[in-house]
C-alpha cells in the first residue's frame, strides 16, 4: 500500500521542473514516466526532476528516471535532480546514478545546471 503521489510541474526559464512529493514506486512511478517521457517526446531537453519531497523511492522509480536520463542524452538534453533527503541520497550512491546525474540542493542551481549555465 502506497500513500500516494502528487505531482507538479512548471516551466521557468525553458527549464521543466516536475516536484514529486510522496512516495514513487511500483503504484505511482508510472504516472511520473508518462510526464517525464511526453514532454520528451514533445521536445523538451531541459529537466529538473525535484525529488525534496518525495518520502520514498524503490527500483521502479529509478528506472524512470533512467529511461528520462537516456531520452534527453539522446536529444543532447539534461536531467537534473533536486534532493536534500539522506535516505535518496544513499539509494542514489548505491546504484551508481550519483555519478551519471547531476544533482543539486536547490532547484535554481538545478535550472541554471539544465540550462547548461
């Protein structure tokens, strides 16, 4: 059983900032992969995925954001995550996307890294 998942996004800057805030797995990631990948597929290169809200993560959930990683690399585009949280900071260490993602503490230093600033 989840509790749920909300989901919001803006634009600033040319930049897509989705907020996550809940819990993303098996229940609520494909919600996130249906966002993330449209506005890929409808030409956006430029993400911030903020993850400060988000109280957990499981396997499902990384594998969205690998498959929006790969989508943008291929249209020389950017992920980037937002997160202050220690327990995704660890899931993040583990599985190595620490070292193929940028991530940042605040969204601004997140949009500037997205933009290519």
């Amino acid at each position: 059983m989840t509790t749920g998942l909300e989901i919001r996004d803006s634009i600033r800057d040319d930049v897509l900032i989705v907020a996550a805030r809940g819990e993303l797995d098996l229940y609520t990631a494909p919600d996130l992969r249906s966002l993330l990948l449209g506005a890929i597929q409808e030409g956006r290169t430029a993400v911030v995925l903020d993850l400060r809200e988000t109280t957990f993560l499981d396997s499902t959930a990384l594998g969205v954001i690998i498959a929006a990683m790969k989508a943008l690399r291929v249209r020389s585009g950017r992920l980037v995550l937002v997160n202050d949280r220690t327990s995704i900071t660890k899931t993040l260490a583990i599985t190595g996307l620490d070292h193929l993602l940028a991530v940042e503490a605040a969204v601004d230093d997140a949009v500037r890294v997205a933009r290519g600033d």
